[in-house]
C-alpha cells in the first residue's frame, strides 16, 4: 500500500473517517463560502428572510437550482413554473446517484437514501474520487460512509450558514458581484473537473450542454436555457453511447 494512503488504515474508525472527509473538503468549503453568501444576498433582494432561505437551502441543498429559483422568483410566485426548472437543474442527480449506487450495494436502504439527500455535486466528484482512490489500492469497501458523512455534513452546514449570513449582511454590501463572489462557484467545479478528467469523448455531453445552454440564454428570453442544457445533454450521452 502506497504511502499516501496510509491514512486510511490509521483511523479506521467512523468518527476518525469523518475527520478525514471534513477535512479532506476544506479548500472545497473555501470556494463554496462565496458563493452561499452571494445566494443570500440575492435572497435579501427577493424579500426572503434568514429563516425562509434556510429551510430552502437546507431541505434542497443543491445550489444550481435554489439560483434558479430566486432567478425566477415573483411576488407571487409561479410555483410550477419554479418547481419544473429546479427539478430539470436538479435531473442530473439521477445520473450522479447511479453512478454511485454500485459503491453503496454494501449498505442498507436506511443508510443509502440519507446519503442521496445530501448528495451534492461537490460531494459526489470527492466521494467518487475517493473510491477509486480506495479500489485502486484494495481497501474494502471502496465506499467510506464515515468519510462521505463528515464531508457532507460540513459542507450542508456551512451552505445553510453561510446563505444565511449572506441575507444579513448583504444588504449592506450591494452589489456582491462586484467584488468577484459569482466567479467562485465555476472556480471550484473546474478544480473538480480537473481531478476527474478522462478525455474529452466522456465529456462530450457536458460540454454539448454548456454550448447549448449558453446559446439559448443569449437568444432566448426566459429560463429555456435550462431545459436546452438538460435535453441536449441527455441527447447527446445517448448519441455516444450507441456509437460506442
């Protein structure tokens, strides 16, 4: 066994695991900080409190589609509308949660579906990491729950405070754009793209999405670029995996 992966044999325990993966999602949480006190402050905008944003983004917890929400947010609000967009923002959950169910067939129905709750993408690309990193040097299970439990729990926490902060004080910032907080979140899924990068045939569909997205927010008035990014992706994974 490879030196740097010693460390999994010196805390084997569940609480020590934890250590690890909340640990292991610091510079993670660095990024994502930003970001939820940009989310808050637009919230502000929107009329919401500290209590309303929180229950959003606790009983969500998927900042793609809370965005989209407060994007789309009236006085009254389109319900259906909001609800069919964050469920397209949040379809690719389907895909991340299949990928992982063959690392969770060695736990329990209870223990699985707390964990999909606070699957995030962020989450996801570390705990996919991880286990490929814990298969490639023969640790069994390759799926560590205690790891994945104390970077989830880490990163649900400071998501919920850090939104809540952001309704509080920006008010008193303005325009939290301006001082570079939007660009944090694409910062951090780069970094995590970077470390599962296999060739750009598997992301094809990805970046089939992105163009398409972005063509139809710039052509298209409304929210219609989230549908387009959706279904072209899908499409387009298809399309490959027939030619394949």
């Amino acid at each position: 066994m490879s030196a740097q992966y010693s460390d999994f044999t010196h805390y084997p325990s569940f609480r020590s695991e934890m250590v690890r993966g909340a640990t292991a999602c610091v510079p993670v949480l660095v990024g994502v900080l930003p970001f939820g006190l940009l989310l808050g402050a637009q919230a502000a905008q929107k009329g919401f409190s500290v209590v309303s944003l929180s229950l959003m983004t606790g009983l969500n917890f998927g900042g793609g589609s809370e965005f989209a929400a407060l994007a789309l947010w009236t006085s009254p609000p389109h319900v259906l509308t909001i609800v069919l967009v964050s469920l397209l923002v949040n379809s690719r959950h389907l895909v991340m949660g299949a990928s992982l169910a063959p690392y969770l067939a060695h736990l329990s129905a209870r223990k699985v579906m707390p964990a999909l709750f606070f699957m995030c993408d962020e989450s996801w690309a570390m705990s996919m990491a991880d286990a490929a990193r814990r298969r490639a040097v023969g640790l069994s299970p390759y799926f560590s729950m205690g790891y994945y439990a104390g970077m989830v729990s880490a990163m649900w926490l400071l998501w919920i405070s850090s939104t809540a902060s952001g309704v509080i004080i920006g008010p008193a910032l303005g325009d939290v754009t301006q001082w570079g907080f939007d660009m944090a979140f694409p910062a951090v899924f780069f970094v995590l793209l970077k470390g599962m990068w296999k060739g750009l045939r598997v992301a094809l569909p990805w970046l089939v999405s992105l163009v398409c997205a972005a063509a139809a927010y710039h052509f298209v008035p409304g929210a219609a670029y989230v549908p387009v990014g959706a279904v072209s992706g899908i499409l387009a994974i298809l399309l490959t995996r027939r030619k394949a």
